[in-house]
C-alpha cells in the first residue's frame, strides 16, 4: 500500500517531526545546569537527590510508552499527542509553583508520562505520511537531532537560569510544548483515517511481554539492553555533579556536555561501517567488555593520579566512551530482540522500549544516590552494568552455539 501524501511541505514536516522529537532531549539536558540550585534550593541537606529529577522524568516516560502507541491507534495520533501535551505543560506548571522537591519530584514523573506522547506518536505519524526511502531519511534526520539537542540544551538552560533561576527552565518547556502542538494543530490534519482505528487492548501489552520474556533471542538483549540505558541514564544524572563538586568546572560544563555529545553522535556512523562485517552480537559483546575494562581504568586512575588537571582530562574521555557506546548497542540490541518477533512488531517495539527504559531508570538511581564527591561510585557501577551486559550476552552466545548444533541437518539431495 502507498502512504498518503504528505499534506504540508517536506521541509515543514521534517522541521514539525524534529521539534516533537526533540522534546524529550530538551526536557532531559536543559535541566542539568539547574541541579546545583534546586539541589540548594528543596534539598539543602542532601543536595545530591536533586538528580532524581532527570531520573523520575525517564521513569514517567518509560511507563508512558506502554500506552501512548496503542491508544493513539485508538484515538488517532493528534488527540494523544493534545492529551500528552496537556499533562506534559500542566506537570510543568506544577514543578514551575513547587516548594518541596518531593513535588518536583511527582511533577517530573507526570510530565515524563506526558513526553511519551511525542516520543511513540510522531514515529507513527512518520509511519502513517511516509515509507521506504523517504521514511528512513526521515528517521536519519531524527536520529542527527537527538544528537544535536543534547549539544546545545545545557548551555540553553544555562542562559535562561541565568535570567530567571531554575523555575524559569520550566516555563521554557511549557513554551516549547505549546509552539510545537499548536504547529501541529494548525498545519497537520489528522493522519490516521478513523476506518483504520483498532481497538484498545491491554491484555495484548501483557500478552506480548509474556511471549518475548519466554524466548531467550529476545529476553536476553532486551535485559542487556536495559543495563545500557542504566548506563546511559546514570551518566547523566551525576555528571554535573562530578564538574561542579570534583573539579569545579561546573562553569565549563555546558561546553564540554555539548562537546562530547557532538563526538558521541558519530558512534552510529561507525556501527553502520562495522555491523556488517562483525555482526550485531559481537559489536555489543566487545563494546560492553571494553567498557568494563575502561570504567576499571578510570577507577584506578583516580587513585594512581594525584594532579586533578589530568584526572579532569582522564574523566572527560571515559564520558565520551560512555556516551559513544550507546551509539553502539541500543540499535543493535534493539534489532536482535525484534528478530524472531515480526508477528507483533509494533507492539513489540513499544514494550521493549517501555520495559528497557523503566528498567534504565529503576537501576540507575541507587548508583547515582552513591556520588561521594568522586567518580568513584559511577565508574564502578557503570562498571558492573558493563560487566553483567558483557556476561549475558556470553551467555546468549552459548545459547546461539547450542541451539545451532540442536538444529536438523538438511538431507542431501532434497
């Protein structure tokens, strides 16, 4: 079947499709210049949980992917997207008036929920408007702008605490929500016909997770890909920290994040080059391993190296290696889990990535509740959720070997 042509320009449409992306980036880096002052502000005893505020938004979106999927082939796309926009500009609001960062907190979970909406739903509107090569330059495009977001988010919230404190981030991203639904409303009609609607079914999301956990091809690297998301989200949440209180560079921090998510960006460019030749699993495997070793290392230098100048430079490369390994296992952990699952793939993908980011999330917060003043605590954890990644999908690989000497050898001459 041919998709429907595109109702506004393409240009528009890419432009309108990247900014609903860029949503969650948005949401989730311009926050990280405001920790130390909400830190100060709601927590002054214990500064260190203002990082729960980037990990309760994950949480929030994680659990929102569940749903936003299904329901907007209910519903339609625009009135999830309405609907997730309202909760995302209300919970907004809610953190903007809070005096307790426990409300903050609750806040950030409800707009997390909120954001799931743009996250799954402008993929499907993609889907719906376009296909084959024009759908995957659609996808490149939104793959560039995950990596440029995070670039340049920090130093724009940067700018606007410096001119309106930290609530001031949260009117920013009632303001970006609001321009982005409202182009959508006003230039994009409704894509999916309501003769194309399907009805809402939740036992089929519990029917699905319940099949995909059964087979080991696609339970094995959706836990491994969890750890990687831990990985991911633990980095995050602490690294501003690690600039401020251990080498108080804190003012540097929105060049250097922007820096290394740049570099980091083209670790997908390198996966396309190698996946072919190497093959998925061993991309992960040794990606995983190498990272067990790097974190290890940065550990020891920390105890080896006295003068803070070279450890600041030591840090700065073990984050790029982190950032840089997503670009080299989510996809491919991604691709391997939904392999044996072409029955049920939209499904699939949106349980997958519900249940990989909640999961993420869960395990990255007792790590980075452990910061000490050090980058001690993150590089052993992010060490041990490399080496319990590295050593699943050893054992995916023995589980691979058996089952190919279990498989019937074909009749010669058949």
């Amino acid at each position: 079947m041919t998709a429907p042509r595109l109702p506004i320009s393409r240009v528009e449409f890419t432009a309108l499709c990247a900014m609903m992306f860029a949503t969650i980036a948005f949401s989730i880096d311009a926050m990280l210049p405001a920790l130390p002052e909400i830190g100060a502000e709601l927590s002054p005893d214990n500064v260190n949980r203002a990082q729960l505020i980037l990990t309760s938004f994950v949480l929030g979106m994680g659990v929102g992917t569940f749903f936003t999927g299904p329901l907007s082939d209910r519903f339609g796309r625009k009135p999830v997207v309405y609907a997730g926009a309202a909760l995302y500009i209300g919970s907004a609001g809610l953190a903007w008036m809070a005096q307790s960062l426990e409300l903050v907190l609750a806040a950030r979970f409800l707009q997390g929920l909120g954001a799931a909406g743009p996250r799954v739903v402008t993929l499907a509107i993609i889907r719906d408007l376009v296909s084959g090569r024009e759908m995957a330059r659609m996808m490149s495009f939104a793959m560039m702008v995950f990596t440029l977001v995070p670039a340049i988010a920090p130093t724009l919230g940067a700018a606007i605490i410096a001119f309106t404190g930290w609530r001031g981030v949260f009117a920013a991203f009632m303001l970006f929500s609001l321009i982005s639904v409202l182009w959508l409303h006003i230039r994009l009609p409704e894509p999916l016909a309501p003769e194309n609607r399907r009805p809402f079914r939740p036992r089929l999301i519990v029917a699905a997770l319940g099949e995909m956990w059964a087979i080991p091809a696609v339970r094995l690297p959706m836990m491994v890909q969890s750890l990687c998301f831990a990985m991911l989200f633990t980095m995050i949440s602490t690294v501003q920290q690690v600039f401020d209180i251990t080498f108080e560079q804190g003012a540097s921090f929105p060049f250097w994040f922007g820096v290394i998510a740049i570099v980091a960006g083209s670790a997908s460019l390198l996966n396309a080059a190698l996946v072919m030749r190497l093959g998925m699993r061993v991309m992960v495997t040794v990606t995983l391993g190498a990272q067990m070793g790097l974190s290890g290392a940065m550990v020891l230098c920390w105890f080896v190296i006295p003068e803070m100048g070279v450890l600041f430079a030591v840090f700065l490369l073990w984050q790029a290696t982190v950032f840089f390994q997503a670009g080299l296992t989510i996809g491919n952990l991604n691709a391997m889990a939904m392999e044996p699952l072409g029955h049920m793939a939209g499904t699939a993908a949106s349980v997958m990535g519900a249940v990989s980011t909640v999961a993420g999330a869960a395990l990255a917060v007792p790590v980075g509740l452990l910061f000490n003043g050090t980058p001690v605590p993150l590089a052993l954890g992010l060490g041990v959720e490399a080496a319990l990644g590295f050593a699943l999908m050893m054992h995916l690989r023995r589980i691979e070997a058996r089952d190919a000497k279990r498989a019937p050898v074909p009749a010669v001459g058949i």
